[in-house]
C-alpha cells in the first residue's frame, strides 16, 4: 500500500493481506535522493520488504518531516544533491537535540575524502552507486532495530576529575580539526611515500567523535586513518594495548563494535593540544 504525503513524500507500507481496513504504519527509514527513479526504486524496495519509509527529492522538506515526526531510526541519503547537499543534511540532522537516526549515505561518486566526511559526521555505512540491494536492505533492517546514535555515546566519568569550559572544549576540537585537515594536505602534496601515523590520526579522530558524543565504530575509523585496512586494525590494536582506546562490542550488532578514547587517551590529546596553543 502506497500513502501519499502531498509535494514532500511517499510513504510505502508493505501489509500483505487484505485492505479492508488499511492502517498507515510510520515510517522507519527515510530516503533522500535528487534522483527520482532511485528513490521511487527504494521506496518499492522497502515495501515489499515490509520495511514503512518516507521519501523526499530535497533535503529540505526532509529536515521539516524529521521536526515532525520522532518515528525515523534510518536515514539513507544521497551525497550528491542540489540545495543542501547530503553532507550538510547529515550534520543538519546531527545537530538537533533528538536522539539522532542511524545515517547510511550512498553516491555514485565517492571517494576516500568524501567517505571519511560522511563518517566523521556520524554515518554508519557508505553505499556505492550502482547499490547491492540485497546487502542494503539487510543493513537497513539491523539498523532500524538498534537504539538511536545519541543512546550510543562514550561515557562522561572520564572527565569528571578534570572540569573544563565549553570554550575550552570547543578551542580543543577546533585544534583536533585543524591537525586533521593539515594531516589531509600534507597527504596530498607529499604523496603515499611519507608515511603519516594512523595512531595518530585514530586518536585525533576519536578525540573529535569524543567532543560531540558520536559513536565511532571500528571500520568507519580504519578507514578514517587512511591506512591500509590491515595496518589500521594492527595499529588499532596496539593502541588498546597501550591503554589509550577502548574497544566494545556492540550488544545489539554482533558484527560491529565501537571505539572510544579512554580517559588517559583524552588527557593524552588535550596535553598535545594545549602544548599547541601555549608553545612551550
């Protein structure tokens, strides 16, 4: 059964069985993409997976639904869009004081840069365009049934013996932003030859993720390090061993788990960060 919601979306309920009496379901998975044959696939796709969706052709609109209702566990948007792109959707949605959905982004044009953006903003998965349904829908169904982003965060006792300012606070990410960006130049210009150490980028990552209470699962942050995937997961492991990351295994997703900065891992950045700012 297919419910129309006039000039912003279609909501697709997958019923089975009679229609005599139809009851509109509210939708757990929003699609957002520019394209309209592959949000009208999507949205088919969902159906017949028994899976409610809305489906929106702009970000914009999207953003006013999500005000609107609290039903929404997924969100998968296109990168790539006229107006607001997915990019700034995602942080638009991050920023809001409702638990946050789960973001699966999906593109027919991504890259490294463009895929460590969208996890650094808290996305869960990137899907490259032309999409695996059958893998799609299998990780859109775990995500639906998992708490929302903000129930998923480091917990705050590691700070407790150390009060800092919200201007001390946001003068440290700022830096960890700062170094990240550097980190991506340097990259650029010296070439694969100059090897840059994925600890560190893992830890200034984890530092970001900390400041903004997101969850930053183990691939996303492999990934992030722009190692190879062997050589992050050795260099991850090294450093749980040295006390500095914690890794925990998320309950309701045996195949994921999460990554944390430990309280020495904190004090260890904000030392490198407040050596940055007095010099000495």
């Amino acid at each position: 059964m297919n419910t129309s919601i006039p000039g912003e979306s279609r909501l697709s309920e997958g019923t089975g069985g009679a229609r005599s009496a139809p009851r509109l379901q509210e939708p757990l998975v929003m699609i957002v993409d520019d394209d309209r044959a592959t949000t009208e696939a999507l949205a088919d796709i969902f159906a017949r997976e028994k899976i409610p969706c809305c489906a929106f052709m702009r970000a914009a609109p999207a953003i006013a639904a999500l005000e609107r209702s609290d039903s929404i566990r997924v969100i998968l948007t296109d990168v790539a869009m006229p107006e607001i792109s997915g990019l700034e959707f995602a942080k638009a949605v991050r920023n809001r004081k409702q638990a946050a959905p789960h973001i699966v982004f999906m593109s027919g044009r991504a890259n490294v840069p463009m895929t460590v953006s969208a996890l650094r903003l808290g996305a869960v998965d990137f899907f490259a365009k032309p999409l695996r349904i059958a893998e799609l829908v299998a990780r859109i169904r775990t995500l639906v049934e998992l708490p929302p982003v903000a129930a998923v965060r480091a917990p705050i006792r590691d700070t407790a013996n150390r009060p800092e300012s919200r201007k001390e606070s946001d003068a440290r990410r700022a830096w960890a932003l700062r170094e990240l960006e550097a980190i991506g130049r340097r990259r650029k210009i010296l070439g694969a030859q100059f090897e840059i150490d994925p600890g560190w980028i893992m830890l200034l990552e984890l530092f970001d993720a900390h400041s903004t209470q997101r969850p930053y699962h183990v691939s996303a942050l492999c990934l992030a390090s722009g190692a190879p995937h062997a050589t992050a997961l050795r260099r991850l492991s090294q450093m749980i061993d040295a006390g500095l990351f914690r890794r925990e295994q998320d309950p309701a997703d045996a195949r994921r788990s999460w990554v944390f900065l430990t309280p020495e891992g904190l004090d260890k950045v904000s030392a490198c960060a407040e050596l940055e700012h007095t010099g000495s």
